[in-house]
C-alpha cells in the first residue's frame, strides 16, 4: 500500500540526507495499490464510530485500501500513469466510497477532489516505477544477498493474529515471498526481532503489566501513540518464532530490543505460561475472545542497574 504524498515526502527526506543520489536506487512496483482519499476518511470515521470499541488503527486508510485489493476494485500505481485511466477507476469507484462515506456521517467527494490529491505527486512518482519482482529474481540468479524487512508483529497478521485486532496484511516471514514475488526458496534465513517487553497500541486483547514501574519506564520513552506496555511475554516470543516466523532452528537468532528500558527494574517480570479456567496453557490461544480471559503466570528474575550502553558484545557460536 502505498500513499503517494508521504511517499514523496520519504523520498525528499532521503534526497535530503544524500541517500537516494538517483532513481536507479529506489524501485516502486506498478502493482502495489494506492490509498486513495476515501480509504483515509473511511478508515477514521469507522473508528470514531467504534468509540471504545475501535481496532486502534492509525488512521491511514490501509484497511480499506486492503478491502478494496481483494474486492479487485483498487487503484495501483500503474493506473497513476495514465491519467483517463486513472480517471474512469475513479468515477466507478466514487458512487460506492460516497455512499460508506455518507453512511458514516461524512461528505461525499468528487472525482475532481480525488484527482487532485495525485496530480502533482504522480510525475515524482513516475521515474521510480519498474518491475521490482523481476529486479529481484535478477538478484537472486546472481547470488546476491537481499534483505527483506517485514512490518508490525506477527500477531498482527490478518490470518495468524488476534483477529479482529490486526492489520489488513500478513506479517509473517513467509509474507516476504509472496509480497516480493520471489520464490520461497530463495529465503534462506529468518531473524526474529522482539522487544524486550511487549506493548499494544489501541484495541485488541492484551494483559498489561501489573508492573506500573514498568508502565512509568515505557511512557518516558514512548514516540508514538499510547502503549500499554506488558512484562517480557516468553511465551509469545516462542510461539513468534517457532509456529510462525520459522526463525533459524539452529542458530535460536534473535534480535532483542529495548533492553536499555528496563535498567533499573527489579524484579524483570517474565511470562511463561498463562491460565485459562484453573489450567495451565504453554501455548498462545489462538483466538483473541479466549487470549482476553487468560491470567499471565510469570517469574521473577534478578534485574540490573548498569548502563547497557557499558557492556560489551560478545559472540558466541
């Protein structure tokens, strides 16, 4: 999904910084689906509706820019470069996104206001254009070693999540293949990435720590919306990696984050395993009615006073 302004804004930023010299070292596929003025709108005035209900998304269209991809309505990149194209899609999409929009108390758009949200970003857009499946099945044949960098958390994911409470994409590290068109094959090791606690912004189940020290350490150095921050879930972390990201069995690699926040928190609160109706769980539920009933059952662990920033790295085989 891609939002043709903050695009932009993201390459100017990176022109800024001497990172982007020319078009050659950022490629856009035509097929990914632009979010379109509606989607946004949409999107926050579902949310407001929900009130204290609501998924807690960030309000930027993504979700029904999804809806609108697998209903085989969307609007790609490619449409972006001929604008009577670009023109018809939006006249037999706007009747429909006008009628969700009215039903949802908001007004209704027309074609031109649309248009004019893209007209000027399109030639900015347009020398980065390319096919990027074939760019990097050119890679692959020549042994070259491309990173992939997956987005939100694997309980995120619309199918192995706590659905309702996800994103509109899969987040798994099999999602890498089919969003990048190589084959599976081609990906030849997983590295998970965890925070050291787990925090949630908006709705969805979730048992936050009854640690408000914690809380205190997490809202000192939050940048973004609201988090509700949770003692290091270990059984979350392995049902991550085992069950879903299929990080590499043999070397256990995983890159743990936010350590620094928890200098000076003693006892470190570890999940690991949780209680449903006087039984012990070791593995997640699967379903976000029953996670929002069970009870964490943690351990306590000695914690630590000196700056993580003092300690050296070791590597161990």
């Amino acid at each position: 999904m891609i939002d043709p302004e903050t695009l932009v804004k993201e390459i100017d930023g990176l022109k800024a910084q001497g990172c982007l010299e020319d078009e050659t070292q950022l490629r856009i596929s035509p097929s990914a689906h632009v979010i379109m003025p509606y989607h946004r709108m949409i999107d926050q005035a579902r949310e407001r509706r929900l009130g204290s209900g609501k998924i807690g998304t960030t309000g930027r269209g993504i979700g029904p820019c999804y809806e609108d991809k697998v209903a085989r309505r969307g609007i790609r990149v490619v449409d972006l470069l001929y604008p009577d194209r670009l023109l018809r899609l939006v006249q037999e999409r706007l009747p429909e996104a006008n009628g969700q929009l009215v039903g949802l108390g908001e007004k209704a758009l027309t074609a031109e206001e649309v248009l004019a949200a893209f007209v000027r970003f399109t030639p900015r857009i347009r020398p980065f254009v390319g096919d990027t499946s074939v760019a990097l099945a050119e890679q692959v044949a020549k042994g070259k070693a491309i990173l992939f960098e997956g987005a939100q958390g694997t309980l995120l994911d619309v199918d192995h999540g706590t659905y309702p409470f996800v994103t509109s994409s899969n987040t798994t590290a099999a999602a890498a293949a089919t969003g990048s068109g190589i084959g599976p094959r081609a990906i030849d090791h997983v590295v998970g990435i965890s925070k050291a606690y787990a925090t949630r912004v908006g709705g969805g189940p979730f048992r936050p720590s009854s640690t408000t020290t914690l809380a205190r350490c997490c809202a000192r150095r939050a940048t973004s919306s609201a988090r509700r921050p949770v003692a290091a879930p270990l059984r979350v972390a392995r049902h991550s990696r085992a069950a879903l990201l299929g990080a590499d069995q043999w070397s256990y690699r995983i890159a743990l984050t936010k350590l620094d926040v928890l200098t000076g928190l003693d006892p470190i609160r570890l999940c690991v395993a949780y209680e449903l109706d006087g039984q012990r769980l070791t593995e997640l539920p699967n379903d976000a009615e029953t996670l929002a009933q069970v009870k964490p059952i943690y351990e306590d662990h000695p914690g630590w006073k000196a700056r993580l920033v003092d300690v050296a790295s070791t590597r161990t085989s």
